[in-house]
C-alpha cells in the first residue's frame, strides 16, 4: 500500500506540475496580452482626446463665425431699415411736392383762363400768343380764331 500510495503520489504531483505549468502559460499569456490591450487602449484613448479637442476647437470656431455673421446680417438688416425708413420719407415729400405742383397748376390754368377771356375780347394777339404758350389750341384752332378776329 505504500508503494500504491507512493505511486499514486508521483503520478499526482507529475500532474499537479503538468497543470501548474499549463496555469503558469496561462498566466504569462493573459499578462502579455493585458500589456498589449492596455498599450492600444492607451494609444485609442489618446487619438479619442486629440479628435475630442480638435472637435471642441472646430466647434468654437464654426459657433464664432455664425455669430460673427448673424450680427453682420443683423447689422445689414438694421441699415435696410434705416434706409427704407429715409426712403419712405423722401417719397412721401415727393408725393406731397406733387400733389402742391398739381394744386399750382390747376390754379394757374383757371388764372390763365381766366386772362385769356379777359383779354381775347380785346386783343386777338395775345390769345393767340396765350393759347401756343398754354399749349391749349391747335394750330388749326389758332387760325380759325385769327380768321375770326380779321
């Protein structure tokens, strides 16, 4: 029996040692591949950071221009009302100039009219004269009213 014991012993330490090596290869293995895993993930985590703050960067800038450009579209927007509003005014004492034109003329044709009644009566000439300058006759109206003054 101690010979069985002590062969069985043998046998168990020759497979004891077997699986200890097997798990020390298995150790050695997992720590070299832990090294390369951590290696990559150090190498990813610094190209993560790099992209991140070359993004952060990219965004600030774009979020600057944008704002730069929305105040210049503001300030554009702002001149176009100021210039529609000096528009508006101008064309507003434009229509009231006019409508005093109007008004002026409307009061010199009855004056004219009425020097030309006045004055046809007395002197033929001068309605004559009066009506080219008034541009109120045609010629064949002016020598229809030259015939009759003859």
């Amino acid at each position: 029996m101690a010979l069985q014991v002590q062969e069985l012993g043998g046998q168990d330490a020759i497979w004891v040692q077997n699986r200890l090596r097997e798990v020390e290869a298995l150790d050695l293995r997992a720590s070299r591949e832990n090294r390369d895993l951590s290696t990559i993930h150090h190498q990813q985590l610094e190209e993560y950071n790099s992209l991140q703050g070359a993004t952060t960067d990219l965004i600030i800038e774009e979020m600057k221009s944008m704002s730069e450009a929305v105040k210049g579209i503001e300030g554009l927007g702002a001149k176009l009302e100021y210039e529609l509003s000096a528009l508006t005014s101008k064309v507003e004492d434009v229509e009231d100039g006019v409508a005093e034109l109007e008004r002026q003329v409307v009061e010199i044709e009855a004056r004219a009219k009425e020097l030309e009644e006045d004055k046809a009566d007395d002197d033929p000439w001068f309605s004559w004269l009066f009506s080219i300058f008034a541009g109120q006759e045609s010629l064949a109206a002016l020598q229809v009213t030259r015939s009759q003054h003859r």
